[in-house]
C-alpha cells in the first residue's frame, strides 16, 4: 500500500464520515479530537482502529505536522483478513488500541474531575460576590439560569472496574505476539473494546456539555455572566477600596479557567478582556461611580405611597404591603431560596397584582391625570424609588411618556394592551388552561358559580373581559418572561438590573428589525395558508399564502425570556399570534424572537393538523419531527455520533420533542441560514422542507453538497406551482380578465 504525505493542518477525517480503511501513521503526528477531549496519535498508531465497530467516525483526524499515512481498505467485514496477512499490522492495530483507548479514558477521568470542581468554584464565586455586596451595601444581581445549575449528574456513567480490568487485559494481551491468539479472540478484543470507547466518548461530551454550560455562566456575548458581575462591582467600588485586591484577584482566577475551556468563543474573550483592562486603567482613582439622592430626583420622592393612594388600597392593606417591601428591600440576597424568602416574595406578589387592577380600573376612567409613577408602575412594575435604585428611577421618569411602543404597528406596553382589551380592539388572551374568556365563562356556568345571565352580562362586560386578562394572561406570563421563575418578583428591583437600561429597552425599530433578520432567513415564517375562491372569473378553490406578523405585548419587568402565549385568537387563522417579551430585556431581543418563531411555527402545524400532528401518514412538519426523534436510533441515515448527539440534545431539552425542534430551529436561522452547518442531515431536510431559505440564501447554498438534493426537490416542487399559476394568469388573459390581486400576491410569495 503506497504512503501518501499531507501537510501539516490537514483535515484528514471527519467525525460522521463512514469508514472504509485503518490508516498507520508512517511519519509526523495527528490530532484526534472529540467533544470533551483531544490526543495525539504518533508513528505507528492506527487511525480508525477505534470506531471499526460502528462503521463510520466519532472521532476527527488532523495533521499537526507533516504526516506520511498508509491506508488499508478495511471494514469490519475485511479486518480477519487484514490482520491474517501480517502479524505486524495486526500488533499494531492492538497496540494503538490499547494507547487510544488509555488516552480517551484519562480524558473522561480528568473532565469528571474538572466537573466537579467547576460547579463548587462557580457556587463558591456567586457566595463570594454576594458577600463583598452585602458589605458594601450594593444590591447583589443574580443571572439568567443560574438557579437551574446543580452539580452533575449522568444517567449513565462506567464501571469502577473498567479502568483496571483494561489495564490487566493489556498487560495480558501484550505479553504475547498476536500471533498467539485466536484471530476471533483478537476481533471479539477490538469490537468490545470500540462499544467500550464510544461508551466513554458519549459521557465525555455530556461533561463537555456541562462544562460549557458553566463556562457561558462565566462569560458569555450577552454579558449576563459572572466576569460582568465581579467586573461591575470592582468599578463600582473604585481600585483604591481595599476590597478591590479580592475582586482582581477573583477576576484573574476567572480568567485562566476561560482560557482553558475549549467551548468559550476566543475572539470574544479577548475583547472583553482588552475592555476589562482599559476600563481598569481609566476608572476613578479616588472611588467608584458616584450615587445619587433623593434630592437629585425628587419627583420619584416616596413613588410607593403615591401609587398606593391612587389605588386607593385601604389602610390596612397598603401598611402590610409597605412592610413587606421593605423586609425585600433590606435582603442581602433577594435571590434567596429558603423558605421565609420564597413565602415573602409570594406575599409581594399577591398583593402587587391587586394593586395593579384597582389602578388600572381607576385609570381607564380619568387616563389623562395619572400621576407619572403610576405609570410607571403600570408599564414597568415600578413601586418604591430605592428599590429600584435612584439613578433608574429617574431614568423611568424620563422615559415613560414617551416609551417607543405603537400599538398600530404591533407592539404594546402591557397598559396599552390591557386598555386595547377594555376599549374592545382586543380579545382576552387564552388562560393557562387554555380556556378563552367565552369557554372559560361556560366552564363557570355549568360548574354552578355564575348563572346564565351572569354569562350573557359579562360576556360583555370590558371590565370583566380585561380582569379576566389581567388576572389569567398577566401573572403567569410576567413571572415566566422575567426568566427566574423561583426567584421572581414583580417588583422592579435595582438587583434585576444587569445591562444599561436604555440599551435594554424594547421599541417598536427593534421588534421590527428581529422580525425582518428572521423572516429574510425564513421568508414564510408568518404566513398562513387560506382558501380563495372567485367563481364569477372561474377560481373555484386556490390555497394562496398571507402573512400575519404576531402581537407583541411587553411586560413590565426587567427579564430575560419570552413566551409564545398563542397562536391564533379563536378560532380564526389569520388573527395573529400573540408574543410576550419583558419590556427591559437582559438577552438578546433577536435570539428571543428567534425561538418564539420556532416556538410558532411548531403550535401553528399542530393547530391546522388538529389531533393528527404527529401522524407521520399525513406529513407536516410536527408528524415528521416527532417521527424522527421518536425513531432517530433505527435511522441508517444517522451515524452513531449522530444519534449520540440526538441523545444528548433531547436530555437537555428534557424529553421535550417541541423543545427539540425549537432548539433545531434556532440553530437553523442563525447558523445554517449563514452556511454553517449545525445539523444532522435528516433535521436538516425536515426544516428545509417546511422553512425554506430565502431565494436570495438558497442560491447562495445551492453549491453546498449538504443542501444540494434537497433544494433540488424544492426546486421541482416551486416551479410545478409556479407553472400552475402561469396556466391560470394566462387563462385570465385570454378572456380579458384583470388577474386578482391576491393570486399575484401569491405568485409573488413562490418567487420569494
């Protein structure tokens, strides 16, 4: 077999491409890398000896410096007869299964090391922050997700054996030629021990996973993250504050634990270190930023007592709720999990949402005399000025007279939403059981607590209508798109505060700009299928596409989630749908509508299939999702790492087949619409089919072999309805008949 010399950084092999021969290194080194480890392969090592059993690679092979390779065609099929041939090959071909398989196991032992100590130094680094806060009196933030990290556990993991009982083999084994052995011996030895290294593999990236997920809590491009937390604080406080040793000495320690994690983004990190570094040189010498007083904001002067009388909450009331803001207010952890928080944080909320309707009652009656911390109040859950913080409670007033929303271009505030409701402009969304305000008012009538004139009379009703919103819809929805359901609020609090305010605030250019990023990826997002029919000019049933952009209501508070609360109002499928974001967003206002798209898409197929979404008889998009999860490990089109990689998305996605596909989708818009791709090939056909690429993406991918057949097969499909179309635009023309707009809306929309 002739050798053959690659240049160092070649891309030799890679993972998920089947296997057809072994290749021995003669000369130089390669890299072989998977996700959770790395090692090198030297002169006499056997690339592919590994993942012989499976057939195809998990495993990928790189050049690190000139490199001479011979290859030996080699199936598992073909490997008796290889190692028949020559006993040399054949002890190489064991040997660098035993060096491999000792490389790959050291490398799962390190990382469930590296586990462990990562979750204890992430914990210990939030207990650390939270301390120098209380001390220095500075509201302590909490991040996005970081109630939901516990420390790891596998639903699988290895034998305690395993590592001694292949040490011994080896020993065993090496001792003598493998000319000594039974030949199905040796093959049983190699396959064995390749199921044993896909098995340690397959852990090795769940710890990947876990790892990365923790390196993102210490930094990420969102900036919701610990290097902003210690970061922040250290400014705040200045560099002479003896306190500012432990906050550099904290971030440096953070700093060379990013730098040896594989999954952060370096380019990133480089920039926000350069930034940390440039900022240390320019910040006060003398002390931090400065703090403001009341008096430097008077008009926000004792907000609580002034939105507690415009309510008109009676005496007893607002005094309880006065005292248990304050026991909020003086926290040193208004995070905490124990239960005398968690009973208060209730007890907060409680009352906060009956507060909220017996203003908003009073204000659709007099709406041109609210009190401006009232409305605040109403749009961004404001309540007390020193619990919000003195330099945002001025920047609140400033801003909520003239707050970027328009309603006529989709986009409400949660008061301009609930007064929508009240003038009728709106329905009652759905509530959690999702039971619209008709359905839910029969429910009442026949479970005996309302009576049939009390159904025809508040069926009318715009009070009850918007009370049935502002106590379904509202509170749910507010808790979940704030982000940390356990720790949640709905007060507006300094602590929540984890980006610049006006950077964060949601405007209607913002919706609007996502929206257009989305829908130039995914031109047909929004677009619902109806019938049109015009029998005087001979259209007796054509399926034509309109678009429908959703409604988007801003909920008054600072968060880092949105929801999806429904698709459609009734029953009618050209109402729009209805998103729910907070009106201060912590992430990235794109990368949420991305997913409520995805999150979209998936309820609005399951809403026009009805009870047969997932019957894969009648094909959708949710019938052959749901198909390929369901069955993804009989699938011969998806390689074993592949499947590994389902595995390990649907355990994070909690089983959840919905949640799939939206973490799919998202991957979809914002790696794959860029020609990165993210996917495995069946997912990646089953979105193609159902969200096609725009024109302008799909030409630009169509040299792509990855997209290739299946934009072929759109192709085919397009330009048989766009032939359709020809035959009856030219048919109109013929008898002299105008060609109606909306079939040239349609044509126009198969051209997109």
């Amino acid at each position: 077999m002739a050798a053959k010399e690659f240049p160092a950084g070649t891309q030799l092999i890679q993972s998920e491409q089947s296997l057809t021969a072994l290749h021995m290194i003669v000369k130089g080194s390669v890299c072989a890398s998977y996700p959770g480890g790395t090692y090198y392969l030297q002169k006499g090592d056997i690339i592919g000896v590994c993942e012989l059993f499976f057939g195809s690679y998990f495993i990928s092979y790189q050049t690190e410096e000139p490199t001479t390779i011979t290859s030996y065609a080699c199936t598992t099929a073909q490997l008796t007869t290889l190692m028949k041939k020559s006993v040399d090959l054949s002890n190489m071909i064991i040997t660098s299964l035993f060096r491999q398989f000792r490389e790959i196991y050291d490398q799962y032992e390190l990382s469930s090391f590296d586990c462990e100590n990562f979750y204890h130094y992430l914990m210990s680094s939030y207990e650390t922050y939270k301390t120098l806060c209380a001390k220095h009196g500075f509201p302590a933030r909490a991040l996005p997700d970081l109630e939901n990290v516990e420390p790891l556990s596998l639903e699988e993991d290895l034998e305690n054996w395993m590592d001694g009982y292949y040490s011994q083999l080896k020993k065993t084994v090496m001792e003598k030629s493998s000319k000594f052995y039974n030949l199905d011996f040796l093959m049983g030895l190699i396959m064995k021990t390749d199921q044993d290294i896909h098995r340690i593999i397959s852990i090795s990236r769940v710890l990947y996973e876990y790892k990365a997920d923790i390196t993102n809590l210490l930094m990420n491009e969102n900036r919701l993250d610990f290097f902003d937390l210690y970061a922040s604080l250290l400014y705040r406080l200045g560099t002479n504050e003896p306190d500012s040793t432990t906050l550099t000495a904290a971030l440096s320690k953070m700093m060379i634990q990013l730098e040896s994690q594989p999954s952060i983004d370096k380019e990133m990190y480089r920039q926000r270190i350069a930034e940390y570094r440039k900022k240390l040189e320019t910040i006060d010498e003398e002390g931090g930023a400065g703090t403001a007083t009341v008096d430097d904001v008077p008009d926000v002067a004792d907000s609580m007592n002034t939105i507690l009388t415009y309510a008109e909450i009676d005496a007893e009331t607002a005094s309880a709720f006065k005292e248990a803001v304050s026991k909020f207010a003086k926290m040193t952890d208004k995070n905490a999990s124990d239960d005398a928080a968690r009973k208060l944080r209730l007890s907060i909320t409680k009352q906060f949402y009956q507060i909220y309707e017996k203003a908003f009652l009073k204000s659709i009656k007099d709406p041109s005399s609210i009190p401006k911390v009232v409305k605040m109040f109403f749009n961004f859950g404001y309540m007390d000025e020193n619990l919000a913080g003195l330099e945002n409670a001025a920047y609140l007033y400033k801003i909520v007279d003239k707050l970027p929303t328009d309603p006529e271009r989709k986009v409400y505030t949660a008061y301009e939403w609930f007064t929508a409701i009240y003038h009728g402009k709106k329905a009652p969304s759905r509530n959690e059981f999702d039971s619209d305000f008709p359905t839910f008012l029969r429910e009442q009538k026949v479970s005996g607590n309302i009576t049939a004139a009390d159904e025809a009379r508040m069926q009318k009703d715009p009070v009850e209508q918007v009370l049935f919103e502002i106590r379904n819809m509202f509170p749910s929805v507010n808790k979940i798109s704030f982000g940390r359901v356990l720790s949640f609020c709905p007060i507006f609090s300094e602590h929540n505060v984890l980006k610049d305010l006006d950077a964060s605030l949601v405007s209607t250019d913002k919706v609007e700009a996502s929206f257009k990023a989305i829908r130039d990826i995914d031109f047909s997002a929004y677009y619902r299928d109806v019938i049109y029919a015009n029998p005087d000019i001979g259209i007796a049933n054509e399926s034509v596409s309109v678009e429908v952009l959703p409604d988007i209501i801003l909920m008054p508070n600072v968060g880092t989630r949105g929801i999806a609360w429904q698709e459609i109002e009734g029953r009618k499928r050209t109402t729009p749908a209805r998103m729910m974001v907070s009106i201060f967003q912590m992430e990235d206002l794109t990368n949420i509508l991305i997913r409520l798209t995805g999150d979209f898409r998936w309820e609005m197929c399951k809403r026009v299939q009805g009870a047969r979404w997932n019957d894969i008889s009648e094909p959708s998009l949710t019938s052959e999702y749901f198909d390929y999860i369901q069955f993804y490990r009989k699938n011969r089109e998806l390689s074993t790492d592949a499947k590994d990689k389902v595995k390990l998305s649907m355990q994070k996605a909690k089983n959840s087949y919905k949640e799939m596909f939206i973490r799919d989708y998202e991957a979809w818009i914002l790696y794959e619409g860029a020609g990165s791709p993210r996917l495995n090939k069946v997912s990646r056909n089953i979105i193609f089919t159902y969200c096609p690429f725009s024109k302008e993406i799909r030409t630009r991918l169509m040299a792509n072999p990855l997209y290739k057949d299946t934009m072929s097969r759109y192709d085919i499909k397009l330009s048989q309805k766009l032939h359709h179309y020809d035959n009856i635009f030219q048919k109109l023309k013929n008898t002299g008949i105008d060609i109606p707009k909306e079939l040239q809306e349609q044509r126009r929309f198969l051209e997109m």
